[in-house]
C-alpha cells in the first residue's frame, strides 16, 4: 500500500510540473521513464484515452443539442411554409367568389335599384341565389354579405344599407382607403350586427365595390368557415398561429386562442414589425424559438403572419436524455477499463519483475537457472529466448575447447593445401611446354597448319587458365574467341564460315574475362548440329555513345519458341541444373551480377533460319 502511494504522488508530480511548463521535454521523457510500468500505464492510459474520450463525449452532447434544436427550427419553418401554401390556397376561393361578384351585373342590379315597396324588393331577394349558392358550393365560405348606401334595402343578412353605425366600423374604414383586398379578423364588437342577428368572429375578406353607372360603392364582405383554417394547424407539432395586421389571431391549433391577440399569447416581443425570421425570446416566461413568416394573399392591400413556437426544453430533453444515458455509459467503460488497465499491469510487472532477478542470477554466473513463465505473450516468449540464451552460452562455452582443437588441425590443413597448389602450379607450365614442342615438331616437318592450330590451342588454354582475372580488355577477348574459331575451323573446314566486326574504339574497355567466347561457342557447336552445309557465324562488337554492344549470330538450324523459352528459363535460374546449358548460363549470371538485370543475355531465334545472342554493358 505504502508503494502505491509513492508511486501515486509521483504520478501526480509529473502531472501537475507538466502542466506547469516547469519542465522540459527530456526531463519528462526522464521522468516518465523513472516511472514503474504499471503507472506508465494508467498515465497514458488518462492523457490517450480517458481525456480525449471525455472531451469527445461532451463535444458530442453538444452537438446532439445543436442538431435537435436545428432539426427542430428546420421541421417548424417547413411547416410554416407548408402553412403558408394551404393558407394561400383557402383564401384563393373567396378571392375568386368576390372578383366574380365584383363584376356581377345582377348584384350591381338589385343593390341599386330603388325600390317603391317591400313587395318589390322581396321578390327582387327571391330571385337573386348567387350568394346562398356560393356558401353551398365552397365549403371554405361561410357567408357573404354587401353593404350600400341604398335606403330602400332592407337587411336580410347577406344584402343590407348602410348605415352610420357600419360607416363608424374599423373593417368599413379599411374598405373605403383602397380598391384592395382586405383580409381581417373582425370580432362582436367590430361587427354591424346585434346578437339577435347573429355574430361573426372570423377572418373576412372585404373590399369596396365602385359602381361607375351609379357613382355608388358598396362594401362587399365574404366570411371564412373559421374550423376549415384551424384544422390546417391541428396536426401541427409546434404551438402555431395565424394572425392579422391587427394582431388578431384568426387561426390557431389550440381554438380556443382564436379571436384573442398576441398580447394573450405572451411573447416577450413585438412581432407586428417582424416579417420572415427566426427569434429566440421568451413565450410565457420559458426559453422558446419564434418562427415568424407573411402571408400575402393575391390582390390583397393587408398581410397575415404565420408564427409557430416551440420551447426549447422539450425540444432538448429527449437529446439530453440521450446525452446523459451516453456519458453514464462512456463513464462507466472507462471506469472498467482503468480497473482492467491496472490488474494487467499488475500482472506484468510481476512477471517481468520475477524474470529480472532471474537474470541477475545468470549475470553472478549462475548458468543453471531456468526461468518458467507461464502464458504465450511477449513476456512468456522472453522467458523462453532467455532459457535458449541460456542454453546457447552453455553450447559455447563447451565448443570453445572444440574451437581451439579445430584451429590447430585448420593450420595444419592450410599447410598442406598451400603445398599442393604450389604443387599445381608445374602442371599448368608442364602442359604449355609439351605444347610448344609439339607445335615445333610440326613446324620443322612442314605441318605449318598444325602447328598453327597448336600454337592457337596454346594461348587458348593459356587465356582460360588466367580467368581468376576481374576484369580483361577486348581485345584480348577478341583474340581468344578469334583463336577458337580458327580452331574450329580447322576442324569443320568448310562447313564453317565466320566474320568478326570489331570497332577498335572499344578495344581497351575491361569486361569480365570468359563473356565472348562461351556465345560464340554456342552458336559454332548448336549451329552446325543437324545440319547440312556451311554454318555463317558472325561476330559484332561495336561501340554507341557510352555503352557496348556485342552480338553473336549464326544461321544454323535455329530454335522453337518452346525451345528457347525452356533455354531463357533455364540460364535465368540462380541454381545449376546437371545437363543445362552451363556457358549461357555462366555468362547471363556473371553479366547480372556486374551490371544488372536490363545487361543480361538476350536471345532471339527461329527455326530453321538461326539464333542471336546479345548483349550490352556500360562504358566504364
């Protein structure tokens, strides 16, 4: 307990001097490297995983809340829009009954013409239905009424005179200041009628009739069905309103808000200026969003505003639910996992701890320890490279004497090597002097020709027994493939022909010894098997800007495509095959292994026409 303690302050140290800035990167590499593994661990295990975890969390709540509200104030204002869509679409329809009405010659008939008894004027009322026939028509209609300076009309509650007290009205007044249409909300109070006579209580549209014939304007009023507007915002999800430019609402989803104005509705600002916006404020004292957006009817002189809320608490506690139950979780797993961070720690530093005094015992020289870890991670594979090291020191140490028996019968054999290639030495000068007797002997009998060929096959040898060589010059080369080719054509007379066309500017450039002469005889022997006649070999060497080309041609009986390809297989593998084309081979690795594989051996052939063979190297 005491150890953990220590070791705890001292976690807390590094945590609290790094912070600070009062040390610097290699005293905290310092310090971190004084701590005890198993709060390595836990450290970095806070800094890399807990933190950043945490951080992630409450950047993710944040962003939950962000994207509620968002989704929120996005799904109101659509259904603001849609609102705004229908709303147009109701009001198209008592638009378009009082531009057809406006334009009525019966109505412009019987609203002017002065009648000399109620007889008269009751008939004239039976005949004219274009009212009650609208209202049974539109479903959207639930009266239409008209109002004139004619004394001899009677009210009938669609047809009626003027009088002082409608002239006195604030819907009449509106009316009168424009052809327009005015769409309003018009209360008991506003209305010209009594109780007896029923009420109105619903938005209406109103808008002066002109009668150029009469010099007569008449007021024309078309009422809306007040349940067809608020069954537009029943379904809505958000508090929404519809209202006029008096502040009227004249539609809401809750109905009992109809005929009330906004000032009933507590919002905690004037929106009569407002047009299109969306407004975080107050709405009875709770934290809300406003969406506010205008409605203009066609033809329409007056406005209608749209306005949805939503508190944004309830908007926020699903999201925050969310939030909490998700930081509850990331909190607990983190929790676990610091739990599990420090048993296994624990666990290893044991482990580790047991395997160190182990090595403290090899180090005073004890060979025979044997270390037993069990499990197979890294510390287990420890345990066991440290038996095999153990193991493998024992080994040594017994083959160090074995080592020093092995040296001495090693000197003793290099000595007797060193003898016998002294030794080899006289044989190579013994074989070259037979040679040149032999070559001699023809020379003084007149076997000119012979002692030609031998004098050739002499240097021949001579130049494959110097092939320890790195490097030889071309001309050399040329010279032994040329003494090979005389003694080949000494052997095959006529059935040989060969042609060597050397560009002397290349003459000193070394090249490995032993390149040439394999080629050429490859093309000699494989040239003149099975076949019948002369066999053209030829020979170029030439030299482009810093690079040498050398190829190798003959006419002999060629190769098929199998063929060849079994040969370019063949001399490109890196093992020796018994039987293989040994030379071919020897050159293409030896070209690899000097200058790459684009300077290997090319070889190109055709059956029945003859084979080339070619290569080029660098100009060093």
């Amino acid at each position: 307990m005491l150890q953990q303690m220590r070791g705890s302050s001292l976690f807390l140290m590094i945590w609290a001097e790094t912070l600070g800035g009062g040390i610097g990167i290699k005293g905290l590499v310092r310090m971190i490297n004084n701590l005890k593994l198993k709060y390595k661990l836990i450290f970095f295990y806070i800094i890399v995983v807990m933190i950043p975890v945490l951080i992630v969390g409450i950047i993710l709540t944040s962003y939950f809340r962000s994207a509620a509200l968002d989704r929120a104030i996005e799904q109101a204002t659509n259904n603001v829009e849609k609102i705004k869509s229908q709303m147009v679409t109701k009001l198209r329809v008592p638009t378009d009954i009082s531009n057809l009405l406006y334009f009525d010659s019966n109505l412009e008939k019987l609203v002017n013409t002065k009648y000399p008894g109620i007889l008269e004027l009751t008939k004239a009322y039976l005949n004219y239905t274009d009212f009650q026939d609208y209202i049974l028509q539109y479903r959207e209609i639930s009266n239409i009424r008209f109002f004139i300076d004619n004394p001899t009309l009677v009210d009938n509650m669609s047809i009626a005179p003027l009088t002082p007290e409608i002239k006195s009205k604030n819907w009449y007044k509106s009316a009168m200041k424009g052809p327009g249409l005015n769409w309003m909300y018009i209360p008991d109070k506003e209305a010209y009628i009594n109780s007896t006579k029923g009420t109105i209580n619903k938005l209406s549209l109103v808008r002066q009739v002109f009668y150029p014939e009469y010099q007569k304007t008449g007021i024309l009023m078309v009422q809306v069905v007040q349940d067809e507007l608020n069954q537009m915002l029943y379904q809505e999800p958000f508090e929404t309103i519809i209202t006029d430019e008096q502040g009227y609402i004249v539609a809401a989803k809750n109905p009992h808000l109809v005929g009330s104005t906004l000032a009933a509705f507590d919002i905690g600002m004037d929106l009569q200026k407002t047009d299109k916006n969306v407004i975080r404020t107050t709405v009875k004292g709770k934290d809300s969003y406003v969406i506010v957006d205008e409605i203009r009817p066609q033809l329409s002189v007056s406005r209608l505003k749209v306005i949805s809320v939503f508190e944004t608490k309830s908007i926020l506690s699903s999201a925050n639910k969310v939030s909490l139950l998700g930081l509850l979780i990331i909190g607990g797993v983190l929790l676990i996992a610091l739990v599990l961070v420090y048993v296994i720690s624990f666990l290893m530093t044991n482990r580790l701890l047991r395997l160190s005094r182990q090595l403290n015992q090899v180090a005073l020289g004890n060979l025979n320890v044997v270390s037993q870890m069990d499990g197979t991670d890294e510390i287990g594979q420890l345990s066991r490279q440290f038996n095999y090291m153990v193991a493998s020191i024992n080994r040594l140490l017994s083959q160090v004497v074995e080592s020093n028996e092995k040296n001495n019968k090693l000197e003793i054999a290099q000595r007797e090597i060193k003898l016998k290639m002294m030794a080899s030495q006289i044989h190579p000068h013994f074989l070259f002097n037979a040679l040149e007797s032999i070559r001699m002997n023809a020379h003084l009998k007149g076997e000119k020709e012979i002692a030609n060929i031998v004098r050739l096959l002499g240097k021949l040898m001579r130049k494959n027994l110097e092939v320890g060589r790195d490097r030889a010059p071309i001309k050399e080369e040329v010279e032994m493939m040329r003494s090979y080719l005389e003694i080949q054509k000494f052997r095959y007379e006529e059935r040989l022909e060969y042609e060597i066309e050397f560009d002397t500017k290349a003459a000193d450039i070394l090249i490995p010894p032993l390149i040439i002469q394999p080629m050429v005889e490859n093309s000699v022997v494989h040239g003149l098997e099975n076949k019948a006649g002369t066999v053209h070999v030829h020979v170029s060497i030439t030299l482009h800007e810093d690079e040498v080309k050398v190829c190798v041609t003959d006419d002999g009986i060629g190769m098929s495509e199998e063929r060849l390809t079994e040969i370019v297989s063949v001399i490109s593998q890196a093992e020796e095959e018994p039987q293989s084309r040994i030379g071919l081979r020897n050159v293409h690795q030896r070209l690899v292994m000097y200058y790459g594989e684009s300077h290997g051996l090319n070889i190109s052939s055709k059956k029945g026409i003859g084979t080339e063979i070619s290569f080029s190297i660098p100009r060093l």
